[in-house]
C-alpha cells in the first residue's frame, strides 16, 4: 500500500518536527499537521520562518524547504483527516490533574477525542498511528472507540513512538538510532500496514534499525526507555551528593564509570535535576501501570527515580540558602538559564522552576535570564505552581534579555541552563558588578572552578 495522504494531529515539539522531516524525505507525500490551536498553526506558518513556534536547531530550514510544498499546517483537522490514507496522532498526554490517578496516570482525554473525531470524518479505510506517548494497551482503546463509533471503515493501529529529544530533535529525526513499529503481526492487513510505515522511514533511515514488534511491546518500550534514561540521571546524581560530602567529584567518577562499555558514557551529566515534557510524566505513568496490575515492588522500584530527582532540585535551591549565610530575604539572585537544557525554548517541568519557588518562598528577589525563553513563559511556569498571586510572580521576578544586567548587584548567580553562552561570559565583568561575597552555584557543571575562583567567586557546583 502506498502512501500518498498523511495527516497529523497535533502541532507540538514531536509533530511539528516529525512530520517537518517526513515532509522533506518523502517529497511524493502530502502531509499536513493539524491543531485546535490557532495560534501555534499561524505561527507555523508565518512568513517568517524564524518565528516558527518551536526552536529547534535546523528546523527552520527544512521547514522552509518543505513548507506549501508537500507540508501543510492547517485547524481544519476534519478536512486533513478525510483526505489521509494515514493520520498520526501526536497530541499531548499530560500527568492527570483531577479524578482516579491524579499526579499520576496519563490524561488520555486528548488521544480519545482525535479518536472520536476520526471516526465520525472517516469515510474510508484508514492506517491509525499513535506517535504520542501512551500507556501500553491503549491500542485496544483506540479501536475500540474507532470500530464501535465509526463508519464501518476498516482501522488498523500502530505505535510508532517518537524518541527524539529535545533541542536535537532535527538530527535524532535524521539519523535515529532505532525506529519502532507496533502493529498487529498476526493478521494481514497488519502486516500490510506495518509495511506501508516502514516504506515511509526506509526513505531515509536503514531497513536494519527499523524495528517491528507487536503494538503493546512498542507501547511498553517508549515508556521503558524513558525510565531507563531519567533512571541514569536520578543515579549519577545520587552520587554527585555523596561525592559532595566524600571529596569525589561527580565528573571524575562518572568518566571512570561510563567507560565500562556494558555502562557506556551517555546520560551520565549530574545536573540540578531532570526537566521536560516527559521523564517525570512517563515515569508516573509506568508507576501507576504497576500499581494497577497490583506491582508494588516494580512501582516503588521506578518512583523512586522521581523522588530522587525531586530531592536533587530542592537540595541545590537549599544550598543556595544555606551558603547565603542562611537567608536569601530581599537578596539579588541571578538565574541563567530557565529552559529544560539548552538549545530549546521548552520550559516544561524545567528544575528552573523549582529553584526559583523555593527561593522566592524564602523572600529572594529572582532575576532571569535565558536566550530563548520568553517572559511571559516564565511568568506562566510559575504562574501555574500557585504557590502566590500572579501579581505577586510579577512584583518579584524580573526577566531580563541581559545577561550581565541579570547578574549586577546580584547577591549570588545560579546557572541552571547550560546554555553554551554562559561559558563565553566575560566572568571578570560579572564579578565586578555583583555584591561580595559573589556567589556562583553551577548546578549544570558547565563552568570552570579554577578560573572562577581565581577571579574572586566563591564557587559551588553540584558533586564536588
Ligand atoms: P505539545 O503539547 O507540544 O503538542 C501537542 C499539540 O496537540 C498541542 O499543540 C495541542 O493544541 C494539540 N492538540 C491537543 N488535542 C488536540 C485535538 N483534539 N485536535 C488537534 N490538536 C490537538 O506536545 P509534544 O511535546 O509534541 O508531545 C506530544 C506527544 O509526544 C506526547 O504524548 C509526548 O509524551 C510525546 N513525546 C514528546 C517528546 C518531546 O520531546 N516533547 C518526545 C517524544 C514523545
Ligand atoms: C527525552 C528522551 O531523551 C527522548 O528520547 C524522549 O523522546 C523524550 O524525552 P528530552 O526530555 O527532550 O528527551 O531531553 P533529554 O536530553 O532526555 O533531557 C531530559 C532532561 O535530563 C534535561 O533536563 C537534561 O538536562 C537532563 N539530563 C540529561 C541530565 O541532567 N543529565 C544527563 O546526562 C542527560
């Protein structure tokens, strides 16, 4: 079955780029992205390719290159689903705020209502895939909504979960490690729809890193990955707080570590803690799987990776007030950096935010920075905590697009990006203009101790 049609629902950090390089690979194939959101589609499609919703390094490009070629971005999702031979489902799939799971299971009400959509639009048969992150078995759900409210048009549904990170999403979408496919492997037209996804990566990544697997497998593996990667994180930086009372540096020891081929070097970065759109959601969501089939051990065994990651941001923000000679009320703290990692506009679960609450309980006075984070996304963020009026948030955090106005008269700087800008910082400047002692807290081991402790800071990085 060849592919000529592809619709995607859902106009955010994976569909956007997803379908952005299938669009350049496959030039023979229409795709056009959908979203309610009318804002982010215009924004999509604004003359101006640098003013595309999402920064990503690369995309621009390849979005100007495909863009009214064979990439669309529309809000008319019926119209896009019509005409598909293959819709991807890429919405959201945040943790549940309300009811049976709350701050735990995945909020799947997205996920249902492009299922009930397209089974109302669909006038004939359809190749269904599920690119957003979902709980393993929602397949069944899917299919069951689409057969029992549809049209009588055949569906068949796959997983093809997106492993692309943030902030390198242009070139882990060019050149994955894996892709995964789930479908049905027993039946025919399963095979037959596997086959037709294969055919869309094949024009770009090599037939033996496509994987094919029964759906509740790749479901499952997504979930898997993710725990195992925030897993390594929640690790090393268990560590980095035992080194910071043993003279170990957290460095050192996860060089020696990671050269073990069986550990391998990748993941290993100790930071302020874990951020983005996924590890923490997709983790409670494996831990409320567990519990559900009755796992205690197997949920106990994964939550702890968030506790862990939970103690690692309040214990760097609690540093900063204990070495303040243990207050930080009405004191200048500079923060670089508020998005998740460096090279995204992405705030979402950044330990940016976090760090900034429990200062500004404490009674700092926040100043931020960051290259690509706007202000009104970081008045949001903290916004959404609700941990004091809007007014507030605003009374006592300033954003700055200056990073050396940011830290004049600061008390102390946190740098809790690691953005590459900060290394190139003219640190005797900084100094100069800030209170003494100056405090410097790098929770992104981004920065060089000996250099800055010889211009005058007192230096404090997290695991050594
Ligand atoms: P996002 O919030 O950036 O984008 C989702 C979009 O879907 C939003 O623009 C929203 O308006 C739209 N949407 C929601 N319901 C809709 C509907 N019924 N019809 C049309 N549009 C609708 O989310 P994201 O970061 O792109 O994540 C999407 C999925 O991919 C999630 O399940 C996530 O877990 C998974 N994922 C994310 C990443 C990542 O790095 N962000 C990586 C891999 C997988
Ligand atoms: C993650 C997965 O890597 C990706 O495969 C999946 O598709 C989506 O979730 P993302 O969250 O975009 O991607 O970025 P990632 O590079 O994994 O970083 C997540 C967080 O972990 C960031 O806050 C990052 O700074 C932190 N991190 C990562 C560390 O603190 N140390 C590390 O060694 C690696």
């Amino acid at each position: 079955m060849k592919i000529r049609n592809i619709c995607c629902i859902g106009a955010g950090y994976v569909g956007g780029p997803t379908m952005a390089v299938i669009a350049q690979k496959c030039p023979e194939i229409n795709v056009t992205v959908v979203d309610i959101n009318k804002e982010r589609i215009a924004a999509w499609n604004d003359k101006n390719v640098e003013n595309i919703p999402i920064y990503e390094p690369g995309l621009s490009d390849i979005v100007a290159e495909a863009r009214d070629r064979n990439l669309f971005f529309s809000t008319d999702v019926d119209q896009a689903i019509d005409k598909a031979d293959m819709i991807f489902i890429s919405v959201n799939t945040p943790t549940k705020t309300y009811g049976i799971g709350k701050g735990m299971a995945a909020d799947l009400k997205f996920i249902e209502l492009c299922a009930r959509q397209i089974a109302r639009v669909a006038k004939d048969d359809k190749i269904v895939v599920e690119k957003s992150t979902l709980p393993v078995r929602t397949a069944q759900a899917l299919k069951n909504i689409l057969d029992n409210t549809g049209n009588g048009v055949n569906y068949q549904i796959l997983s093809n979960p997106e492993f692309l990170a943030e902030g390198t999403a242009v070139d882990d979408l060019m050149n994955p490690d894996r892709v995964l496919i789930g479908g049905d492997i027993d039946t025919a037209e399963g095979e037959e729809a596997i086959q037709a996804l294969v055919d869309i990566y094949a024009h770009w990544v090599s037939k033996e890193q496509i994987l094919t697997t029964n759906v509740w497998s790749s479901e499952l593996s997504k979930l898997t990955a993710n725990a195992f990667l925030a897993q390594r994180v929640s690790s090393i930086n268990a560590m980095s707080e035992l080194c910071e009372k043993t003279g170990a540096d957290v460095n050192e020891v996860s060089r020696a570590v990671g050269m073990d081929s069986r550990i391998g070097s990748k993941f290993l970065k100790s930071s302020v803690g874990f951020g983005g759109s996924c590890f923490q959601k997709d983790i409670l969501n494996l831990v409320y799987i567990a519990k559900s089939f009755g796992l205690d051990e197997v949920a106990d065994y994964w939550h702890q990776v968030i506790i862990m990651n939970d103690h690692q941001k309040k214990r760097f923000a609690a540093k900063i007030v204990q070495t303040l000679f243990n207050t930080v009320s009405g004191k200048k703290i500079a923060l670089l950096g508020w998005a998740f990692k460096k090279d995204t506009n992405d705030t979402r679960e950044s330990a940016a935010i976090y760090v900034a609450d429990y200062l500004l309980n404490e009674q700092a006075e926040i100043v931020v920075y960051d290259p690509k984070v706007t202000e009104e996304q970081i008045y949001a963020d903290l916004d959404y905590l609700g941990t004091r009026s809007e007014k507030e948030n605003r009374e006592r955090v300033t954003v700055l697009k200056d990073p050396y106005k940011v830290c004049d008269k600061a008390h102390a700087i946190a740098v809790l990006t690691e953005w590459d800008e900060f290394m190139e910082l003219d640190w005797q400047k900084v100094y100069k203009a800030m209170l003494k002692p100056a405090f410097l807290f790098d929770g992104r081991r981004l920065l060089d101790r000996k250099t800055k402790e010889e211009i005058g800071f007192e230096f404090y990085a997290i695991g050594s």
